[in-house]
C-alpha cells in the first residue's frame, strides 16, 4: 500500500510540474527508466491526475483570490471531477502494475 502511494505522489507531481513548466516557459520531463515496474499508460494517468490536482488549485486560488469568471469555476470543478477520477484510476492501475511485475514479491 505504501508503494502503491508513493508511486501514486510520484506521477501526480510529475503531472503538477508538468503544468508548472508549461506555465514559467516549456521544459521536458521525457527520461524514462526501463526498469520501473509501471507501465507507461498507467504513468501518464498518474500524470494527468496531477494535471488535474494542478488545474484544481488554480481554480481555487482564482476563486478566493480573484474576481472569478466562469472558466476559473469551470477550472475548480472540472479539474476536481477529473482528479477524483484520476486519482484512484491511477493507483488501481499502479497496484495491478506491482503486483504484475515478473520477479518482484509482494511486501506486507
């Protein structure tokens, strides 16, 4: 469960600094380790759950902060209903993909 988590916070922050990079002037993620158990469709839904975490929070700082239009609500909700559906999708995915990994035992 812990590895399930932490590989969880590991793609969403991928995806959250994703956004970041996008916003402060482009950059590149793209190193891949062929050795990870994680399949890489299961990582970039962990990273498009932290997009979605990432647009989430900006959704919310432009509504405290902000006079909010209808696109800055649209971004909180939108973003929120895409996390929550990413979020677990994400971690059923990362714990199928550890559990699957030839030559790994489970760990209690």
């Amino acid at each position: 469960m812990l590895r399930v988590a932490g590989y969880w916070l590991l793609y969403a922050t991928v995806g959250l600094l994703v956004v970041v990079m996008l916003v402060a002037g482009g950059g590149d993620l793209g190193s891949e380790d062929s050795r990870s158990p994680i399949r890489s469709r299961t990582k970039v839904i962990g990273a498009l759950n932290g997009m979605a975490i990432a647009v989430t929070v900006i959704g919310v700082l432009l509504a405290v902060y902000a006079r909010p239009a209808w696109w800055a609500w649209l971004m909180l909700y939108g973003g929120g209903a895409g996390a929550l559906v990413l979020g677990p999708w994400a971690a059923v995915r990362i714990a199928r993909d550890l559990s699957a990994a030839p030559g790994r035992r489970a760990r209690r």
